[in-house]
C-alpha cells in the first residue's frame, strides 16, 4: 500500500508538472511530464485495487 500512495504522490507532482510546462508551450516537457503521469498513475492506481481487492497484494488478472 505504501508503494501505492508513493507511486500517486509522484503522479500528482507530475501532473503539476504537466500544467507547468503546457502554460509555458514547452511541449518537449508536458510530453514527459503527460508520460509520467500515465504511466506511474496507472501503477498506482492498480497497486491500490490490487491491495484492497486481492489482501494485501498479488497479481491482478
């Protein structure tokens, strides 16, 4: 649960990050700013199902 609440906060800092960067038109930055928020917001958000619907962990197919 813990990496899961990390892997958000990272998420949420990204998608500051991501409004940043798209005010200033630098879309080299929103670009990966846009890929971290994809990809560490799907971790996280499937760390987080995964602990409250499989006790405490485990794949989730």
């Amino acid at each position: 649960m813990f990496l899961g609440l990390i892997t958000l906060g990272v998420t949420i800092l990204s998608l500051f990050g991501l409004i940043k960067e798209a005010k200033r038109k630098n879309f080299f930055g929103a670009g990966f700013a846009f890929v971290s928020v994809a990809v560490f917001g799907w971790f996280s958000i499937r760390t987080i199902i995964g602990v409250i619907f499989t006790d405490g962990g485990g794949v989730v197919a």
